[in-house]
C-alpha cells in the first residue's frame, strides 16, 4: 500500500546556512571561486546564490570555535547545475583561484560531481543530474555509483567559449551523523521523505517525488555521534514544500511524532537527533 504521509513530490532543497569565522574570506570563496552572487549583504550575513536564487547564507560567529573530530553536521551541499557547461564552468573557476580546494571527482551513474571543501573545511558538491530516463531503479532503490570522473577529461569536453554558470540550485543535502538506523526513523519515518539507497549501517539516501535524493546522511567518520554542541560549520538546513497546506499536514505529523517544533505560522523549524536545525516553508 502506498504511503499516505510522505512529502509533497514537489519537496525542493532551499539555502544552507553555514556558521562562519571569517565573513569576508568565505564570502570571498562563494562569490570569486564558486560564482556566486551577492544577493544580500548585512554586518554579520551574506546571502550568495544564482539569479534570484540563494543557495548559501553564511553568517558570521566569531565567538564560535571547530567541531570536535568526529562530531556530526555537514558532510557537504550539492548545488546542481543546469548543464554540464555550466558545471564546468564552476570547476574551472574554483580550480583556477584556488585549485587546493579540491578533493576529488565521480561519476554516480545518476550524474557527474566534484568535491571540495570551503576555506573553513564545509564540504562542497557541484554536480550535474543527468535526464530522470537514464537512471536506473530496482526493487525501490536507484542504481548509484563512485566510477572515475577525470575532471581534466570533463572540462575539455564541456568547457566551450566564454564559461558561463547558468541557473543552479541546492539539489541535496548530505549530514553527517551517527546512527543510520535512527536517520531512517527521523527522515523517513517521521519528516516523510522516501529511502532511495541504503548502503547497510553506513549511508542512507532520501527523496522527495522520486529524485535520487535530496538529503543523504553517512557514518563514514561520525559512527556513533551524539547531539552537536553549537559550532561552526552547519547552521541549518532549508527543506521548501510546495504550498501551505503541505507545511501544515507535515507540522501536524512530527507533533504526532513529539517532534518538538518552532511553528510561526510560516516557518516550521525543529532539530534532528543530532541537533542539525532542519527549516521548513512553503513555496510561493
């Protein structure tokens, strides 16, 4: 029988919010490496995205230090681009102002992504989906995988004239946690996305509307995690449903679940067990 309690199909990432140290040199980073633009800019926040779209806001805490290793958050944020020549012309920019950054490349089968991490150790993805035809499913699982990707090879094929992002959005979200089996019951059974991979105790991928996934939560090196202290590096993460009532029904299924929830009407935010802030609004 099909579930009645899952999130509207047309579920979507919003904006990360990320903790920093160091506004001016992270804001650096998205805008002259990555190829953001400023869409917003206060004292202590700026908000970076593509056209209208923003896609990270960093907010600046100096009063803030590292995680502890080990500790859960961040594993990275995906920003999905509309074409390959547009991720091209991302990986270019990043490889040309700051080519240490870059921590590896792979083809998923379902689409092409490169890795890096932010000046302040945040995990970064940019990658490209290929067409929803082309990816494979069996028994409710989508065929994913880790084949070399040479970024050399992929900037020559698809980096043509004068580079040129185009749209991007927040395709995913992907945490670090401590328990896969407790992602599973929180994300799945309680917020109401689909599991799409499961790879045993180690890594969990979760959707909306049949995508491959919009969040993914691993152990790789948080086994057994508990609650985060206030740190910097992930502030919160921005799940958008499609309309009102799609925000109600889903504030009325964590309160039967003893969520805890922050509900203003608007905007329902709560934590997940590993205290990563999850915000929820309706789109337009």
């Amino acid at each position: 029988m099909a579930r009645t309690d899952l999130l509207a199909a047309d579920t979507s990432m919003g904006a990360v919010t990320l903790l920093v140290a160091d506004l001016d040199g992270m804001t650096a980073y998205y805008r002259d490496a990555v190829g953001l633009e400023v869409l917003r800019a206060a004292d202590d926040s700026v908000t970076l995205g593509r056209g209208p779209t923003p896609l990270v806001v960093l907010e600046r805490h100096p009063e803030l230090t590292n995680a502890a290793n080990g500790a859960a958050g961040l594993f990275h944020t995906a920003i999905l681009f509309e074409t390959q020549a547009g991720l091209a012309a991302a990986v270019y920019s990043v490889a040309t102002h700051v080519p240490g950054t870059f921590t590896g490349s792979a083809d998923h089968l379902v689409s092409q992504a490169f890795y890096f991490d932010d000046p302040e150790g945040n995990g970064i993805e940019l990658y490209w989906d290929r067409d929803r035809s082309e990816w494979s499913w069996a028994h409710g699982q989508v065929e994913m995988a880790s084949l070399r990707l040479d970024p050399g090879e992929f900037l020559r094929e698809h980096l043509t004239g004068e580079p040129e992002l185009g749209p991007a959005v927040v395709g995913h979200v992907h945490l670090a946690v401590g328990d896969i089996g407790l992602a599973r019951e929180f994300y799945v059974t309680r917020l109401g996305f689909e599991a799409t991979a499961e790879f045993g105790p180690q890594a969990l991928f979760v959707s909306a509307g049949g995508y491959h996934h919009h969040m993914a939560m691993n152990t790789w090196g948080t086994n057994g995690a508990g609650p985060r202290t206030r740190a910097l590096g992930l502030g919160e993460v921005n799940i958008v449903v499609p309309t009102a009532d799609d925000l109600g029904s889903l504030g009325e299924r964590l309160a039967h679940y003893a969520v805890a929830l922050r509900d203003d009407g608007r905007v329902v935010s709560f934590d997940d067990p590993w205290n990563n802030v999850i915000r929820v609004t309706a789109g337009a």
